[in-house]
C-alpha cells in the first residue's frame, strides 16, 4: 500500500521537540565515548576487576545504541555500538568474566542486562556477521547443543544451576566469585534466617527492620558462602527463564523451529511447578526435579528467589518475560496467565496499613514479609501486549496508578523505563500534554548526564562499574512509546514489544527518516493510530510502516486522513509505505491482525 501525505499544518511542538531530542543524543553520544573510551573503545579503567561480577555493566553503558540507531538515530551510532559491543568483550574477557564472548559463569539477572545490547543488533542489522553466528552460539550454551556449557537438562526440562553461562553449570562459588560485590550484599537481608553468622545485627532495608550481616567480614561470609552452596547453586531457578529471550533471539534470526520449540517446553515446565506448588510459583527445584529438594522440602529460599536478595521482583520479572516471549512466538495469549497468576497471589495477600495497601514481597521461614507498596510495571508490560479488559480492570485496582506511578518524574531509571504510568494515562485521554512534557523531560536528563560528563575529575581507578552507565546521555523510552507504541523492554533481559516500526525507504535503513516525526495517539486491541510528519522545509521524506518490532502483525487496512484503504492479504505482509512532502503531515489509523506472523528480523528493503 503506498500513501501520500498532502495536509499541511502548522509543524506540532511534539514534533519538533522529538526531532532535537534525536539530534543532541546523536551528538552527546560521540562526546561521551570520546570521554570514557581509548581509541580501541576500551574503557579507561582499572588493570584488574576480578571476580564473576561486572561485564554485564560494560556492556550497559551502551546497550541502547543499536536500539537508537533503529528508531532513527545516527549510522555512525549503530558502528560505533559493534565496535564497543567488541571493546567490552575484549576487556572483560582479560578481566576474567567473559569466555567465548559470553559470562563464563553469572545468573540470568545480570545475563539478561547483558544481552539485551546484543538483540538489539537484530534490529538494526540482522544480516551482519559474526552477529547471527554469535546468537546462535549463545543460545547453544542453553539448549544443549554446546558441549562445553551443558546449562540444560533435556530429560528434567531444567537449568542444571542459576550460575551458568559459556563454561556451563557453577554448582559451587568461591570467595573470588564474589569479591567485588560484598560490599553490595552486605546492605540486603541475609539469605536465610537460621544462619549463625558473626556480626549479624537487625538494621533497616526498604523500610522495614530486618537481619543482616557484614559481607566484608571473612568469618561472617565464610558462613554466608557455605550456606551459598550447599542450598542454592544446585538446580534450576525462576530466574533462568530469562533465558528465553537469548533463544527467541536465535528464532528470530533463523526461524528454526527447534528454537521456538525450547522456549515453549521451558516455560510450560515452570507452569507445571506452579500447579504443582498450588498456584505459586517455587524459587528452587532440586537437581533431580523435586521442588525444595535442597531446602528441606521449601518452596522458597533459592537464589534471586522469594527470600533473597530482592524477592518478588526477581519472581515476576522472569515469568513476564518468558510469558511476553511465548505470546510472540504463539500469539497465544493465555500464556500471560503464568505472570498473571503471581500478580494476583501476591495482591491478595496484601494488607492495609495507614491508608496504604501493601503487598508482601518476601517470603521467609516466618512467613510474608517486606510489606510494600505494589509496584505496577510488569502488571503494565501484560496490559500493553494484551490491551485486554482483565488487565485493565487489574491495574484500575491498583492504588499506586493513582499515585507516584501517574507522575512524570524527571530523571531516568536504570532500565530507561519509569514513565509507563504516565504512557498509560496518555493513552487513556487522560495527560493530553504527555509527548511534550515526556521529550523535554528526556532533553533535560540529556543537559544533567552531560553537566556530569564535564565536571567528571575522578580517579578511573576508584569508579565502581557503574559508573558509566549512570552518565549514558541516550534515552530511548519516550521514542518507542510515542513513534512505535510500545513499551520499554523489561530490562533484566526482554525482548521489544511493539505496534510499530519504520524503515527509511529511501536511505534503506530502519528507523524514521531524517526530518521525520511520529507520535502514536491512540491504540486498542487491534487498531493503532499515529501521526507523521516532516518538519523539512523543502525535501521529501519516504518511510515504511511495519507491525510490529519483530513484523508479527499484519496491517490489514490503513485509515489515511480519514479514508480507509483495505490491503491485501497477500500484499508483502502487509506493509504501508508513506511519502511525506516537505511540510507535510498524515494521520492514519492501522487496522491490526495481530502476531499473524512468526517474528522475524527480517527487514522490509
């Protein structure tokens, strides 16, 4: 379907401030690797960093460059992303953590934060070489077919142990492992409660009063790293369903059925633990399948479980994630009831206190603890893949959409991804002016990243990990919601979620074309509707319309200004090119069928 923009206007605010917002990250971008970086990419920093800890830092400090790249932003960027994708690598494999391009050996946690750098390279060139190669590679670490890294246990459908990765299962840690994050730990509850530690005192965390201990004393860890052990690095976790995403991936780059195949099974496999455990989820399953079979028969206490470090977060984020995948590869939405149930457990274990309704986040041998405010995000990821009427009810019952959700707070999280509230709300009728105020939000956290770039007089040898990633001036999240419709990814490790991509017609490249502005303004289960524009005085900009990041829906007709234009079943996939004149504008409204497709990164040039 070709259609041909022919309303003029004036240029929208929103329009413009998206335009800039892309321009500054593409200049502040090179400012902040010139900063931080040799000429071979590699970080200005120590000598030495041991332990299992820290690579997936490096590769966070710009893991959203390829993604920018494919929303619009500099080629350049997408180049220098591979070349520092390969400087990290390089670092941290003479560091000690990185073995054949991958952790030698860590949790889906921090994997997860890795990876998703590396998918993004998908999307903006799935072609490239030694990419698909690589992603093969890694997703053999989990399905078996690698001999050296045998994570998977094809006859009990499970990870082997939650330390795993490119030198295979890690069923016992040493002191080394954890040398440079003790510190970290020492500030989070101690894994288990009957643990006779030296140095263990009560102390606060997150608001509640709880048991700790000094990390950084080798009697007291001594005692903490046997526990470690003997109980947690022997079979599989929730946490490892993370590792869906690293094999939709491969899918996405072959369709190979043998990989959708894995990622269904796998996911299926912790369903049946969940019935099994009467509708909750367990956090350990031993090494011979049996729920609890290293902690005495408990369903909690395992590693990134319900008790420890974090709890419920750590709980819910790798069922989203695998549930979000299966619905791509499926289109079955029932899958979603996997998270879904956790969510509603959880809730309904909640209590009032002082006006505020508070939901356990940890589970412990005396019974639900850390009673805090329910945090909504992933109860918002399900809603913008489903749009069904049960999500929407569940997150109307939510108290904190009405509160510190629905704000736009300035700044940025860690993930990029803490104005889904106020998205939410936009989509809803309800914060009309939510493009604007969330692009000059993102611009502002620019200009502060910046101020912090150049005032920056530390000694290298005394920054933590993180210290780069915090200074990262590129910010994605306003671009995938207001150009694509569609949430951040779940950042411990998700894949993207959206209505829309675009392709430059012209430069044959994704993203919006240069001068080119997007903003969707409504959406439904089936519909989506945006607007383009080129700000471009004299110059015409071509693009084409995708659904979907991964082309899983298919546009079945197109609404061009008001006048609807049916397409094709059998008319490339269903794709909409767009030519935008100079100064020029559309509004279309795209009739959906979706996940109509298998994902693909397969592009549309």
């Amino acid at each position: 379907m070709h259609i041909a923009a022919t309303r003029t206007a004036p240029i929208p605010d929103w329009a413009l401030r998206q335009r800039h917002l892309i321009s500054v990250m593409n200049k502040t971008a090179r400012m902040y690797q010139a900063r931080y970086t040799r000429a071979d990419g590699t970080f200005v920093w120590r000598d030495r960093w041991p332990g299992m800890d820290g690579s997936d830092d490096g590769y966070e400090s710009y893991h959203n460059w390829p993604l920018f790249y494919a929303l619009g932003g500099a080629a350049d960027l997408h180049e220098r992303s591979r070349m520092l994708w390969d400087a990290v690598t390089r670092q941290f494999t003479a560091y000690g953590q990185i073995h054949r391009e991958f952790d030698g050996y860590y949790d889906w946690m921090h994997h997860g934060e890795s990876s998703i750098y590396f998918y993004y390279f998908g999307l903006a060139d799935p072609q490239r070489q030694p990419d698909r190669a690589r992603a093969l590679r890694f997703a053999h670490m989990y399905t078996g077919e690698d001999p050296e890294a045998q994570n998977w246990d094809p006859e009990l459908r499970q990870m082997r142990s939650p330390i795993n990765g490119s030198r295979g299962p890690r069923f016992k840690n040493s002191v080394e492992d954890w040398e440079t994050h003790r510190w970290v730990l020492s500030d989070y509850p101690l894994p288990y409660e009957d643990l006779d530690v030296p140095s263990r005192q009560e102390a606060w965390h997150s608001g509640e009063m709880v048991e700790k201990a000094d990390w950084c004393d080798n009697d007291a860890f001594a005692v903490i790293l046997d526990a470690l052990n003997r109980r947690m690095m022997r079979g599989d976790v929730p946490l490892n369903l993370t590792a869906t995403s690293l094999v939709t991936h491969a899918y996405a780059l072959t369709g190979d059925d043998k990989y959708r195949s894995w990622v269904l099974d796998y996911l299926e496999s912790w369903a049946d633990r969940i019935r099994c455990n009467n509708g909750i989820c367990p956090d350990n399953v031993g090494p011979s399948g049996t729920i609890g079979e290293c902690m005495d028969g408990k369903w909690w206490g395992g590693y990134y479980g319900w008790s420890w470090p974090h709890g419920f977060p750590t709980i819910i984020e790798p069922l989203t994630v695998a549930a979000m995948n299966a619905v791509l590869l499926t289109g079955d939405m029932g899958y979603l009831d996997i998270p879904r149930g956790q969510l509603d457990f959880v809730q309904s274990q909640g209590r009032e206190d002082n006006g505020r309704w508070l939901v356990p986040h940890r589970r412990t041998d005396s019974g639900w603890q850390s009673f805090r405010p329910f945090r909504p995000q992933h109860l918002l990821q399900l809603y913008f893949m489903s749009f069904a009427e049960e999500d929407l009810a569940r997150l109307e019952r939510v108290p904190e959409m009405r509160n510190e959700w629905s704000r736009l707070a300035p700044g940025r999280g860690k993930g990029d991804d803490q104005h889904a509230g106020p998205w939410f709300l936009y989509l809803q009728g309800k914060l009309p002016d939510y493009p604007s105020l969330i692009l000059q939000n993102q611009y502002s956290e620019v200009l502060r990243r910046m101020d912090l770039i150049r005032n920056d007089d530390g000694d290298p040898e005394t920054w933590d990990v993180h210290h780069w990633q915090d200074r990262n001036p590129v910010h994605t999240e306003s671009l995938l919601q207001l150009t694509c419709g569609g949430p951040q990814i779940v950042y411990h490790g998700g894949l993207l979620h959206t209505r829309l991509r675009y392709f430059d017609a012209t430069e044959r490249r994704p993203g919006l074309p240069q001068d080119t502005a997007a903003l969707v303004t409504a959406m439904d289960a089936d519909t989506v509707s945006v607007s383009l524009v080129n700000i471009h005085p004299g110059e015409c900009r071509s693009l084409l319309i995708q659904g979907g990041a991964f082309g899983e829906h298919r546009i079945k007709a197109v609404e061009a200004d008001g006048t609807r234009e049916d397409i094709q079943e059998a008319d490339s996939g269903g794709r909409a090119q767009v030519d935008l004149p100079a100064g020029r504008a559309v509004d279309l409204t795209l009739h959906l069928e979706r996940y109509a497709f298998q994902p693909s990164y397969a592009q549309l040039f």
